[in-house]
C-alpha cells in the first residue's frame, strides 16, 4: 500500500518536533485513519515535506517502534503494526494514554501495583548505595573520565565471571564477559554478530513480547515454537525450522508462564544448535529468583559445544535505572563482540558500572539477593493468599517455582487487554498475558507482579483489582 498523506506539524506547539509526529500518527492509528499496513512516509521524504531534519522524523518512527504502533522493516519502509487489528475497537482510557502493551512513557512517579519486571524497589538499600556511590565519586580519576572500555569496566566484569561460576554454575574468563545497556542492548548486539536479514530465529511462544518487536524491527524470520509444561518444545523448533541461526530461550522461569526447561529439552536443545551450526541466546532475566528446591543450573552450564551465548541483567536484581546487564559469549565470538560494541555505542559508562562492582566486590550483592528471595516468599504468599479469598474459582491462579509474577488465568471468552484497561484505569498495572502471543487461540490472563506489594496491602489490593476487572 502506498505511503500515507505527509503529517503536519505545528511550529507554535511548544513540543520538540519529533514528539509532535509521534502524537499525530499515533491519533490516526487511534481515530481508524492509519489502518494495520499502511506505509508511513521514509524518514527522507517526511524530513523534507516538514523542514525538519531526517533525524527528527528517525526519533519519532523509533519511539512508535518501541511503543508496537509501527514495525521498521529495513529498505521496506515502516509499516502500522499488523497486530494492531483490535485497536480501535478498545474503549480509551480516561487517565492512561500509553498502549497496554508497553511501559507508560513517561514512567509513573512510582511502580504501580502488580506492574510486572519490577524488584521491590521499597526494599532496595538505598542508603549502602549512596555511600558507595559517594565513594566512588571522592576516587573519580581521570581514566574513569575517558571514553570507557567498549567490553566493560574490568572489575566489573572479574566480579560478574566470578559470580556465575559461583552461583550458576557458569566457568567463563573475564575477556568472555561483555557488559551491557540491560537485555535489548544484548539482544542488539547478538543480532549484529550472528544474524542476517532473512535468518530464521526460534522464539518461545508466547514470548516476551519487547525481545519480539525488537526481532521484527530487525527483518530477520521469527519462528514461534511452543511452550508447555516443560519449556520450549525443542523437537517442534527443529521440525519446523531445522536451518534456524538461532533460538531465543528463557529457561529459568519462561516469560512469561513461568515453567522451566526441563532437562531433556536443554539437551536436546543444545544438540541441535551443535549439529546445525546454530547459536542459542539464554535469557537468564530472573534466574536468582527461584523459591521451591534448587532451580537447574543454567544451560550455557552444561554447553560443552561453546553455542551459547548467556545473557543476564541488573535490572530485576537492583533496579531497571541502571540501564547494566551482562552477556557471556564463546571465545570465538568475543573479538567480534567486542568490535561490535565498539561501534554500537562504544561501551557503557564507566561511573555506574563501578559502583555496581563494588557493590558486588564487597558482599553487598550476594547478601542482597538473599534477603530479596526471603521477601519475595513472603510477598508472594500473601498475594496468593489474598487473591484466593476475594475471587475464589473465579481466577485460576498459578505460583510458579520462581520469577517475579503470579499467573492468573481467563476463561478463554474474556478479553483479557481489556481487563488490563480497566484496571489501569483504576491504578493497577496487570499486564494482559495474550500480548505475549503471536498464535491463536491466544490464552487469556492477566500476569501479576508481587513484588512491590507488601504483606499488609495484598487484601487491600486484591480487592481492588477485582473492583476494577468487574467494570
């Protein structure tokens, strides 16, 4: 389909430009006139038609990406979302405009309850922090004020290895550590080594859904394999996409249902990605959080072939603001990471990343995350508890063996994006299960993150939640 009409802008809005692109487009897709797969403008031609700098209309399109209203897809143009479909059907919220499928931009004053991908961040040990901060700030030397090191600060990536060795099982060097802006920017990088457009890529279904996006964006084949009981459906990936580059796996705590690969499948798994040449991406997002016996260790553990490339993140463990994560590659990959990062952004910003390794250098980290798996018991509990008594068999609520949500399932007649409205309309945050999925039928549900709700507010915010979904 041909490129929609050019969009006006308003010289006298006081919004920068790309914000006012973003908004007008967003309200056609809203109002029903930018329909699923209408061609947008290239970034040239709007750029022109406006006046403005090709970079201004590239800011707007980015942020429509991200937020799901648009999938880029290379020299094809950008396109509205196809899983768009529903939208204009869905009645608008009256206090929220960002779309149920993504964090509010801007995020609110405070995590809301049962947002998922939150640690406790009332829990976290702000004052210890501070001073370590306030540490690192007296010893700034010139060297931390260069550029920093494009795989990592050093210590930092000596005190990750040392700690997956200890806690996951995990032998890697230093040199095999890269550190990284969180996931998405180690998904970003493992996409710029391993992958070329057209490459077909297994992704867990459902899935995360933001990993996704990200993966469409970047015109590689996504093949959906199923999840079960047991994880990834390993023998499913390789009937229907034998000759993939890669597969995406969280087997941990799959995101979003929660179960773990078991270990028949992590073999089978690893075996397959060996006999084809094929990598595998592990997504340990959440691996330390695990409440019922010993988790498995983690598959890049037990990789003797070397095809595994494991990521994890500071972002469930401290806080999401730190923007840190962490990917470990084969040696045989590591030069070509490291000149990627290179040239991607040049590496992480050396202040944070210091302070996170002395944080970890020092016990802080170790002590911290045990002190974060007793609460999350407890809060967990609670919840499940409070759930119970104010809904009774009307939910179907699942207690995963760890991760940091509950799962509570829908009868497969409910709409479950619109009981996510509603309840964000009430000052909830429940993400809408479905929006992980890609096939239909679609399970319903609403995921429920426990860890921002203290023990004694779980009733109270149960019974909320069961105001809001009752319209």
């Amino acid at each position: 389909m041909s490129a929609v009409s050019p969009i006006a802008v308003d010289r006298a809005d006081p919004r920068p430009l790309y914000r006012q692109i973003y908004a007008r487009v967003r309200a056609s897709i809203e109002s029903g006139a930018l329909r699923p797969g209408d061609r947008l403008p290239s970034a040239r031609t709007l750029a022109s038609d406006l006046g403005a700098a090709r970079g201004t209309v590239e800011e707007a399109y980015g942020l429509l990406a991200a937020e799901g209203y648009v999938v880029r897809r290379g020299p094809g143009g950008s396109v509205i979302a196809p899983g768009l479909q529903k939208a204009p059907a869905v009645r608008r919220s009256t206090t929220s405009k960002a779309p149920p499928f993504v964090r509010n931009i801007p995020m609110p004053d405070r995590p809301l309850p049962f947002a998922g991908g939150l640690p406790a961040l009332d829990a976290f040990p702000r004052k210890l922090w501070a001073r370590l901060v306030a540490r690192q700030g007296r010893a700034l030397v010139d060297t931390a004020m260069a550029y920093p090191d494009a795989g990592g600060h050093p210590p930092l990536r000596e005190a990750v290895a040392r700690y997956l060795t200890l806690s996951r099982g995990i032998a890697c060097s230093p040199e095999q550590v890269l550190i990284t802006g969180g996931y998405q920017s180690a998904l970003d990088l493992v996409a710029r080594v391993v992958l070329r457009p057209g490459d077909k890529v297994w992704f867990e279904e459902p899935g995360y859904f933001i990993a996704r996006k990200a993966l469409e964006a970047m015109a590689v084949r996504l093949v959906p394999v199923r999840v079960d009981g047991e994880g990834l459906r390993v023998a499913e990936g390789v009937a229907r996409a034998p000759e993939a580059r890669l597969a995406i796996v969280t087997p941990a705590h799959q995101s979003p249902l929660g179960v773990s690969l078991s270990l028949a499948r992590r073999l089978a798994l690893l075996t397959w990605a060996a006999d084809r040449n094929a990598w595998i991406l592990e997504d340990d997002y959440d691996g330390e959080f695990h409440y019922a016996g010993r988790p498995l260790p983690a598959l890049k553990s037990i990789d003797r072939a070397q095809r595994v490339l494991y990521a994890g993140s500071f972002s469930k463990v401290l806080y999401p603001g730190l923007r840190l994560g962490y990917l470990v590659v084969p040696d045989q990959l590591q030069p070509a990471f490291l000149a990627a990062s290179h040239l991607r952004d040049a590496g992480q910003a050396t202040f944070g990343q210091a302070v996170v390794a002395r944080f970890i250098e020092e016990g802080h980290f170790v002590r911290h995350l045990k002190r974060m798996r007793a609460l999350y018991v407890a809060r967990r509990g609670a919840l499940a508890e409070a759930l119970g008594k104010v809904f009774g068999d009307r939910l179907a609520i699942e207690v995963p063996t760890g991760g940091l949500h509950l799962l509570a399932g829908l009868d497969g007649a409910i709409d479950d994006i619109e009981l996510s409205r509603r309840a964000r309309e009430a000052g909830l945050s429940p993400p809408a299960l479905s929006l992980f999925a890609t096939a239909r039928p679609r399970r319903q549900g609403l995921l429920l993150g426990f860890t921002n709700i203290p023990e004694n507010k779980a009733l109270k915010l149960a019974r909320q939640l069961a105001r809001a979904l009752d319209g």
